[in-house]
C-alpha cells in the first residue's frame, strides 16, 4: 500500500451572546475505534466502550485576531466539565457502529449578562445530556494484524436530545432576578438534527512511529432554533433586530487533526496539530442568526497508556492562534452603517481531555 498523506479532524462548536464573549465548544475525541495501533493490533473484541472527560475555560475575548485584553471585572468566564459515553459495536468486513452520548456540567461567570458592565458578577449554570451521535464506520481496506495503513469512512447522525432552551435566573440588581435562556455557549445542545461526515486514517512507519488523521464535518440544515439570544431576558437593541443578530444559528461544525505517534511497549507519545471552527456559511440551509464563526489551531501532545483490554489516554490542546469571523448579521450592520463591524468570541488557552477505553 503506498504511503499515507494524512490529515486528522475532530470538532468545536462555539456559541456566543450577542454582546458578551461566548465560548469554544469541543467536541470529545473519537475514530480509531477498531484499530489500537500504539501496538500494532487489530482488536477482536466485539464491544468497546470508550469514557471521555473534557474540561475548559474560557475567559478571553476576541474580535477577529485581536485579543480585546478584557478587564477581569468584566469577563465572561465559561468553565465546561463533560463527559463523553460511546458505545461501539464491532462487526464483520471492516464495519462497525457507535452511539455517543455527552453528559455536562457548565457555568458561566458574567457581569454584562446580569446587572451591567462593572457590576457584581453571577453565575449561571446548565446540567443535563447534549445531543446524540449515531454514526456507522467502515474501513476501506481489508483489516489484518500485519497492515501498514487503512482508511476509515464514517456517516452518522446527531440527533437533538440535549435541552437547547435551558434557563437560569439572571440578576437585575442585589434583589431583583429574572428567569431567561442562558447564553447559547452553556446551552447543552443545538436544537438540530445534523449530518455526521468523517474520515479516520493510520499509516504505520515502522514499529515506534505511526501517523494518524481525522476529518470530522457536522452538517446543520436548521437555520435557526427559535430561541432568542439578549442580555438575561433584555430587549435587544433595534440594529440587531433588523440585521436579524436575535434567534441562535444553528451552525455546521468542522474539526481536523493530525499528527504522529511514538510507541514504546505499553506507552505511547503524540504530537499533532488540531484545528477546529464554526463556518460562516453552512452546507446546506441558511447561516443567519446569532453565530460566532472562527477557529482553533492548537498544538496537541497526548499520552497513552495501553493494557490488554484496557486503554488510557490525555490530550491537552494547547492553542496558538484563534480568531473570530463576521456573521451575516454582521456583514449587514457594516453594509447598513458603512463601518466594518465583526462580533466578538470568547476563547480559552488550552483544554484537557482524559479518557479510558474497554474492549469487551
């Protein structure tokens, strides 16, 4: 088999208020799931189970690359605990299937949401499942103990389980509190059913280094999901209102990764790269609402630590550039007032995912 040109993809989802940051929403790490190849084996088991945690923070605000050096006082801090449950069912000529389920646990820390700019800061909470991936693998070359690469395609659906209209009570002022949607970045799902596209790939150099990539693309048709986006329940200002900068986007999400793996007996290092955004335009359906469209690019070492049966493994992303891009709505306030206008993002420095897989 000739050698391998790889690219790896995994996923973020960012959400975001109309005038405060939002947040980075990443998607927990998949594909490989038939192939463990820190040892150079193609697994036999009929089940695996894989328990992924996910933790960020972000507190930095972005309008396109430049960062807004936010005072404390002011930010919009998100904090994400996530687990991440996925079944996979092996099966026969290179087929398989999994079921993803996420449970989270987010706050955000805002004082703009609440009683204004330079006021006591509060926090809103949201806790529950998200939204439900089924999707069905399969490698393209035959799958043996002694092969070199493969290429695995994958085409799923995320169906929209997670409660996308969450509300927490928002304060006014020290006695008075309203009860509203809490901002789309903490919201525990989209409202959407999507399309799931994927591509996993390995190629094995010899037995300490191996290549791997993923290419991950969530197609959203719903354009928007009906819920409003303000300040805690506030009447939106007239300008957002006419660009149409008031009802969540429902976004398409795309992730890439890519890197190489150094083996050694039970324990394996890797070095990659992670990129991973919101487009401005979707596929398919329409792209207005409020969305904050940007990327990630991170550098992404990891560790495994591979038993027989058992697999453990961290990833910690450490972001070297980010930004923001315009909206639609923001294309139209810079058409409608003749300035340049782009929405600001919130954004975290690295993020952390720890997990365990079980091969039944």
């Amino acid at each position: 088999m000739k050698k391998l040109t790889i690219l790896v993809i995994s996923i973020l989802l960012m959400n975001h208020d109309i005038h405060s940051q939002g947040c980075v929403v990443v998607r927990n790490i998949s594909g490989f799931g038939q192939y463990n190849f820190t040892n150079n084996t193609f697994t036999t088991s009929s089940w695996q189970m894989d328990l992924t945690g996910r933790y960020f923070k972000s507190f930095r605000d972005f309008k396109g690359t430049e960062d807004l050096e936010t005072a404390e006082q002011n930010r919009s801090v998100n904090r994400v605990y996530s687990v991440d449950v996925t079944a996979s069912r092996m099966l026969a000529n290179g087929w398989s299937v999994g079921l993803s389920l996420p449970v989270t646990s987010n706050s955000r820390s805002s004082s703009a949401e609440h009683g204004g700019l330079n006021t006591t800061r509060h926090t809103t909470h949201s806790f529950g499942i998200g939204d439900m991936r089924l999707t069905v693998y399969k490698w393209l070359f035959e799958t043996s103990v002694r092969q070199k690469g493969n290429i695995q395609l994958g085409l799923g659906v995320k169906l929209p389980t997670g409660d996308y209209k969450y509300q927490d009570y928002f304060y006014r002022n020290d006695t008075t509190r309203v009860l509203a949607y809490v901002n789309p970045s903490i919201q525990l799902g989209d409202g959407g059913t999507g399309i799931i596209g994927e591509l996993n790939t390995f190629y094995i150099i010899n037995n300490t280094i191996s290549l791997y990539g993923n290419f991950y693309y969530l197609m959203n048709p719903r354009e928007q999901n009906g819920v409003p986006v303000t300040l805690g329940g506030r009447i939106p200002q007239h300008l957002d209102s006419i660009a149409g900068n008031i009802v969540t986007s429902v976004t398409d999400v795309y992730s890439i990764r890519a890197g190489a793996s150094f083996s050694f007996n039970k324990l394996s290092f890797s070095l990659g790269i992670r990129e991973e955004g919101v487009p401005v335009y979707d596929l398919v359906g329409g792209s207005q609402g409020v969305r904050r469209p940007g990327y990630n690019l991170s550098v992404e070492p990891g560790i495994v630590y591979n038993l027989k049966k058992n697999s453990f493994y961290g990833y910690v992303p450490v972001i070297v550039s980010r930004g923001t891009k315009q909206n639609v709505p923001d294309k139209f306030k810079s058409g409608y007032t003749g300035t340049y206008t782009i929405s600001q993002g919130g954004f975290a420095n690295y993020l952390v995912f720890i997990g365990i897989s079980f091969r039944l």
